[in-house]
C-alpha cells in the first residue's frame, strides 16, 4: 500500500527524479544582505518600502547583514512592548497575536502571547460584553494553544432556527471568525456544529458578487481553515490579504510584517541548507542504485520533517527524522512492488528479530535495505543516548517490526484477493500509515520527558497520534490516484466500504469518508487541549502531520501534486 504520500511525477526546476545531485536552486544560498544603514530608523524605512518585493530585491538595498538583524531586534521589541502596555486590557492584543500567528512568527513572541491568554483564561468575566467576532477569535486563539475553554460562551449564538440571533449573514469578518473557531470543535459540541454549519452555508453564498479581496478571503478560510492549513501556507496567504485589504497603515503591524519578511528570508536559507544535506545523505546511502523502482524523493521527504518539526532551532531533528521516513516509503514499495510473499514473510522475521542472520537466502536489495535500517537506527540511538541519557533502540526497532508486519497483513491480503471489512482494515491500516513510526522518532528526537512511561505511552499509539494516522489513511484511500511509478496494486477504505455495505454507490463512501476524516480531526483536536500527558511542542507536532496530509494528496486530472510542487517551489 501506498502509506505516507504518492509520488510527484515532477519537481520544480526540473529535477531528474534519477538524478544523483541536489538541484542548483537548492545549493545556491542567498547571498548576504549589503548597503549600509546609518540608523535603525532608516532600515526600517527601507525595509518599509519594500515590503511585498522579492526577497531579492530587498537584500539588494543593504550593505551589512548587521543592518537587517538590528531592524529585525528592533521591531520585535517594538511589538513586544506593545503588548506588555496592554496587560490591563488583554483583548486589546487578540488583534496582535492573531497577526502575529497569522504570519508564523510567533515564536518570537511566545512568552507575551502565553501570558496574555493565560490571563484571559483565568479571568473569564473578560469574555462579557464582546463582540461576536471577539468571542469568536478569544475562542479560537485559546484553544489552539490547548486552554479548554467550553462552547457555551456561543449558547446564545444561535437562534431556534439554527440562525445567528446577531443575524451577521453579511458581515464576512464575523462569519469568517466564526467558522475558523468552530474547526476546533471537539466531539459533542453541538452548538459549535451549528455555527460551523451555518457560518459555511453563508460564506459559500456571499462569495459571490463580493470585492474580489473579499471573495478570495471567504473562498481561502472555506478551502484551508488555518487551524487544520500549515502555518507557512497560512502565513503567504495572510501577508496577502493585508495588502489586498490595504490594512499595512497600523504601525504594529508594519513592525509585524518587518519582522515576518527577515524571517521568511531566514527561513529560504535554512531550507536550501537542509535540503542540500539530504540530497548529500540520499545520495551516499546509494539505496537508489538497489531499488530502482522504488520512490527516490528527498525533496518531499524531507518536506515532511520540516512540517512536522518547524522550530528553526531544530535542524538536526529534521535531518535525522527525514531518514526513518525515507525508509518507510522505501520499505513500502518493497512490499508494494519488489517482493514476492514468502521474501516478505522471511524479511519480517528479520526486522522483528533484528537479525542478520536471517538475510542470507534473501535478494540483495532486501538486505541492502535491512542494513541501512540498521545503520539508521543505530545512529540516532546513540545521538539519543549521548544527549538525554535514553536507549530507545529497543523502542525503535520494534516500532519497525510493527510496521512491516502491518505492511505485511496488507500483502497477503492483497496475494489471497482477501478483502477486510473496514473496521478490520483501518485497524492495521492506522499502523501502516507510518505516523505511529514516525511520531514515535519525532517524540524520540525532541528529547522531551524521556522516560519510561512516557515512552511506553507513545509506543502505545495514543489518541493524539491514533487520530493523525487515521487522517493520513483515510485522505490516501480518499485519492483516486494511484502512486506514480508503482506496478503494485492498492486496496483503500473505499473499496472495503462498497463490499461491506452493498448497494452503496462511490459517492455515498466518499462523503462517509470525509465525515469520519472530520470525527478525527474533533478527536485530534481533544487530545491537544490540557490537561495532556504531552508537550506543547509534541502536540503541535501531531497536529502538524494531519495539517501536512492534504498537501501530499490533492491531486489534479494528471495525477500530479501541483500544490505540493507550487509549494515546494515557494520555499525555495
């Protein structure tokens, strides 16, 4: 089964999928900032001007990078000071925090932030005498960051009729603040149904015959709701759409937007780096050259890393992590497309064993394969173990013994044209999704509360990774494309439903696919908030994968992933 995500038939820049060396547009680093600046006041006006131009232009007009990090400090202490003068009124920053996450850059301002809604939480009368569209963003910015805040503060929201008694039906802002806040819903909260479902029936009619800025708002929040849309995805479209509105008159948000560009210049450079060192790592591990009809994409591999892991300070992680996922793409079309059943049967036993012995009436590449899983897992055991004390081999191996045993179930199903009902094939398919493997090393290589029980806990496949692997497996089934370069043959839900419920048309399967992919993402969305056994950075780590899925699997006519590529393409 195709398990993490199909393949891009093409990179940008033309990359050769074969090709042996990372692309050009990956190697070439940008070039540092020149031009001098006699104050800070004067690169703030320089950069003031060029606010929405390429990167390129900008770096143009300075003679020392010394001047773009003295803005950068500057506006970030501007900012922060702003909101540490509105302690006394917390909801004056609401506007400020939702820009600041709006833009991806709050990890800059992480201590203010926590320490306003923390001060709104506690003091709940706060919420009396707002605004809808105030409720609504308090709503959503509190829960995002895990505070159980209940539905009821919406119980007078909705008439009898399922109506707003407010009666906003043309006031986009509100509409649009409402429904992002019911997409942290959770399981039982009806009211919040309610407001999501009315809030999308009247944006779907408002988005025409409205100012073109305007319906490109509705048509994005309908299309990527930015709790469940990656952030650099919501932070290209926010930037956006404060030009288009013509809102870059607030000074804080000038400061913000400053702040937001040196970043995303930051961030491109960090990028080609990462990049050009696995396209270093893939290449010298030389499985490629075993596995010729195996996936050999990198560039998307380690696309995966950097969702799930988007701390800046976290490249080490992302490198090491991008290793065990280029494995289970491989592992995957050695069940998928190499191996014949009993080769399986016999590798299987090897992983679970962790024995080489047993590779010796094995194909060459199976143990070509089996011995870079080895090496790779030895590796960040002993980085593990060197920096937090922690031996989780025993933890990682097993982890791949799961794995290939789901991907093994999968096969002789497939060799015995046995067809599961899907409660049995979701059961082994939320294995062979990956996530549970690869939310395991995430949680490994954060080095995070390592201890026994905790690790015992996550071997577990917990709620919070459960619900994220379900997603991926059900968005994959969901796709009617089959993997690009595999002669293998997938079964999906899909087809288990049909069976299962005869008489039911692909239509009927594919919305009772979407709904359960919504129950997930309303179980993902419990699991996140507190009291968890969890850190902040793990679960956001989990909701990081679910938001990265759709990337991977819109498809158009061809087959193709132009999303993934445009996306890809803007990040270099």
């Amino acid at each position: 089964m195709a398990l993490i995500a199909p393949t891009i038939t093409s990179l940008p820049c033309s990359v050769s999928k074969h090709s042996n060396n990372p692309p050009t547009f990956l190697i070439s680093k940008f070039h540092n900032a020149v031009a001098s600046s006699s104050s800070a006041k004067t690169a703030n006006r320089m950069l003031s001007s060029c606010v929405y131009s390429p990167v390129s232009s900008i770096l143009k007009k300075f003679d020392h990078k010394t001047s773009i990090e003295y803005s950068h400090k500057l506006n970030i202490k501007k900012v922060k000071n702003i909101l540490v003068s509105n302690r006394d009124d917390p909801f004056e920053n609401l506007e400020m925090i939702n820009a600041i996450q709006g833009l991806g850059i709050d990890l800059y301002f992480r201590h203010e932030i926590d320490q306003t809604l923390h001060m709104i939480y506690k003091e709940p009368t706060h919420f009396y005498g707002r605004n809808l569209r105030e409720v609504a963003l308090c709503f959503r910015l509190l829960r995002q960051e895990g505070y159980y805040v209940q539905e009821s503060i919406f119980k007078n929201v909705l008439d009898k009729k399922g109506g707003l008694e407010d009666n906003p039906k043309n006031d986009v802002k509100v509409l649009i603040e409402l429904y992002e806040a019911s997409e942290l819903r959770v399981e039982g909260e009806e009211t919040l149904d309610g407001v999501r479902d009315f809030t999308f029936n009247c944006l779907n009619e408002l988005c025409s015959g409205r100012k073109s800025h305007q319906e490109r708002e509705i048509m994005s929040s309908l299309a990527q709701p930015r709790h469940k849309t990656l952030r650099r995805l919501t932070s290209i479209r926010f930037m956006s759409m404060i030009k288009l509105a013509g809102q870059e008159d607030k000074e804080w948000l000038q400061s913000l937007l400053l702040v937001a560009e040196i970043d995303s210049i930051r961030s491109k450079s960090l990028i080609q780096e990462e990049m050009s060192r696995i396209f270093k790592w893939w290449r010298e591990l030389n499985l490629e050259k075993e596995l010729k009809k195996a996936r050999n994409q990198p560039l998307k591999w380690h696309t995966w890393s950097m969702e799930i892991l988007q701390d800046p300070t976290l490249t080490e992680q992302r490198l090491d992590l991008t290793k065990p996922i280029s494995l289970v793409y491989v592992i995957d079309d050695i069940f998928d497309v190499y191996g014949e059943l009993e080769e399986l049967i016999i590798f299987t036993q090897v992983v679970e064993r962790w024995d080489h012995k047993g590779l010796e009436t094995l194909p060459r590449y199976m143990k070509v394969c089996f011995e870079a899983l080895d090496m790779i897992t030895m590796e960040i055991s002993m980085k593990i173990c060197k920096s937090h004390g922690w031996n989780p081999t025993y933890s990682l191996r097993k982890s791949w013994a799961s794995l290939c045993k789901a991907f093994l179930i999968e096969a002789k199903w497939f060799h015995s044209g046995y067809l599961p009902n899907t409660e049995e094939y979701m059961k082994n398919g939320v294995v062979s999704s990956g996530v549970h493997l690869v939310m395991l090393h995430a949680y490994i290589l954060l080095g995070e509360e390592l201890t026994k029980e905790k690790v015992e806990l996550i071997e577990s496949n917990p709620g919070i990774v459960s619900s994220a692997a379900t997603i991926l497996r059900l968005w994959d089934d969901l796709g009617s494309a089959k993997d690009e370069n595999q002669d293998g043959t997938d079964g999906s839900y899909v087809e288990c439903y049909l069976n299962e419920y005869k008489g039911s048309t692909v239509d009927e399967a594919r919305t009772h696919v979407v709904q359960k992919i919504s129950k997930e993402w309303k179980r993902l969305n419990r699991e996140c908030l507190n009291p968890s056994p969890f850190s902040r950075s793990f679960s956001k780590a989990c909701l990081n994968i679910a938001r990265t899925v759709p990337l991977m699997y819109s498809y158009d006519d061809d087959q193709r992933l132009p999303g993934l590529e445009e996306y890809l393409k803007s990040l270099m």
